[in-house]
C-alpha cells in the first residue's frame, strides 16, 4: 500500500506526515529546507503523532541547530553585501527557508530564503533563476516596442548566464540572446543591448554603418554602453 501524505501543526511548525505500512515512528529533517518529516504507521491517529513529535521536541531542536551550522556558510558571506537591481543599490538578505530556495525583491532588498542544508550551489542556482526571470519581464516590452519602432521581428528570446557577451544575435535564427546579469545595470543600459542585437539584424558586422544605424535609433549608445558592467556583487 502506498504512503498517504498529509501535514499538521505542531506549536505552530507544518508538519509532514507520511502514513505507510511499518510499525514504528520515523523523524527526519529534509535535507533541502530543514523542515520536520514523519514516517508513521497507518494506525496512528493525529493525535498520537503529535503527542510523540512533543516528546522529542528536543532531539528535533538539536538535529536542527546541527544543520543550520551550513546555513552561516552562505548567510556570513552574502548576508548584508551591496547588490545593483536596475542600478538601484539593494542589500542582500538571508532569511529561513520557505518550501524551497527563493529570491524575493522587496524595498531596498534582496532577499534569499535558503535551507537549512544550503549549500553555494543551492543558493547560486536560485539567484540565477531570479535573475533569467528578472531580465526575462523586463525584456519584453522593450524589445516589443524596438520591434514595432524597426519594423523588425525576433522569433525567440532566450536569457542566459555569459561570461563575455552582454548579448548575442542568431540572425539566421532571428534570435536574440541576453545576459541574465544585465539585471545589475540600469535599464536603459538592457535597452541599448537589446537596441544592439536588433541592429545585427541589418548590419552584421560591426562598424561604421552599424554605429550609425545604432545611433540613428539611440543617440546616447555609447553614454548606456560605458555604464554597463557597474552593477555591485555580480
């Protein structure tokens, strides 16, 4: 018979209870977020486990306190560190877990929620997914509009993490590429890049006839292009 998940609370903690056919009880801490996981047999009642998660509250506040030794790892490192959103200086913040690593931007900040078991990978990787989503909206409607302004097309848009471009151009393909860490820059610098890629469209190489064209559709390029690469902590 398979496990029935279900959760409760236990001074105020969710907890996930997972019924299966054995006899005794398990606790466990998930690996990814710390939260309190139980292994029990079909025949508990609620009340039966909870009253046994009370009795080995300790043990559980131990096993914690164990594994949030990963968390200052990170925490220490980019708790409080200056971060450019837009060319808007922020703080970065680490907070406990939610159900999984997670950015948020809230006013003057942006915020980490990481596991107990956090590791540089985990929380890396959920920086980079806030970042590729960041640059992903803020794109959109700007290369819309160049679109429109251009009478020219892109068939896909990707956002990537690069380590020498600030963005490429398929022209085969009609496709423009962007680098996820532009979110660190002003807008109007993503604007220029996008401005940019779009030009290739129609000159291919660089040159005196691309600078043209470029300026012709914004004047002030080079001002946006000597501000790209400022942004704090990228």
């Amino acid at each position: 018979m398979a496990a029935a998940v279900t959760t409760i609370i236990v001074a105020g903690t969710t907890i996930t209870v997972r019924r299966k056919p054995i006899r005794h009880m398990y606790i466990r801490l998930a690996p990814d977020d710390g939260h309190v996981v139980v292994s029990a047999p079909w025949s508990w009642s609620d009340e039966q486990i909870m009253w046994a998660i009370a009795s080995r509250s300790g043990w559980i506040e131990r096993q914690r306190q164990r594994s949030a030794a990963h968390v200052p790892r990170v925490a220490g490192e980019i708790d409080g560190q200056p971060i450019s959103i837009w060319g808007i200086p922020h703080r970065m913040r680490v907070l406990p877990p939610r159900s999984r690593a997670i950015v948020v931007q809230a006013p003057g900040e942006l915020v980490l929620h990481v596991g107990h078991a956090a590791t540089w990978q985990r929380a890396s990787a959920a920086l980079a997914a806030w970042r590729q989503a960041a640059v992903r909206a803020a794109a959109h409607p700007l290369l819309a509009h160049w679109c429109q302004r251009t009478g020219l097309s892109v068939r896909q848009l990707t956002i990537r993490h690069m380590t020498t471009l600030w963005g490429s151009c398929r022209i085969d393909a009609q496709r423009v590429c962007l680098n996820a860490r532009l979110v660190h820059d002003p807008i109007d610098c993503l604007e220029y890049v996008i401005v940019h890629e779009l030009a290739h469209l129609v000159e291919r190489s660089h040159g005196a006839r691309f600078d043209a064209l470029v300026g012709h559709w914004l004047p002030d390029w080079q001002a946006r292009h000597a501000r790209l690469g400022r942004g704090a902590t990228r």
